[in-house]
C-alpha cells in the first residue's frame, strides 16, 4: 500500500476529508522521522561509547 492508497484509505475509515488526512499523514511522518533519527543517532553513540570503554579496559591490561 502506498502513502496515497493510505491517504485515501484513512479517509474513508475516518470521515475525514483526504486533503486533512494528507496534512496530518505528512506532519506525523515528520514527527517518526525525528524520532526514529534521534533513536538511531542515540543507539549510535552509546555503541561508540560502549566499545571504546571497552577498548580501553583492553588495552591497559
């Protein structure tokens, strides 16, 4: 299914006309898309962190 058939499909479940449900569809993908970024870029940095600590703990011994 693609972003119009849902569009379309949202509409028609909600009563909603398609322009509205096509503004709030395009802000919520915004919204997920920060989110998710955020999520990953978090996971990243804890993953560097982590393997760093222990690469340091490795190499004083």
């Amino acid at each position: 299914m693609n972003k119009a058939e849902v569009i379309l499909k949202v509409s028609d479940k909600s009563g909603v006309n398609e322009n509205d449900c096509r503004k709030v569809l395009n802000a919520f993908e915004v919204v997920l898309s920060e989110r998710l970024s955020d999520c990953i870029s978090g996971a990243f940095y804890k993953t560097y962190s982590m393997t760093s600590f222990i690469k340091s703990k490795k190499d004083n011994k």
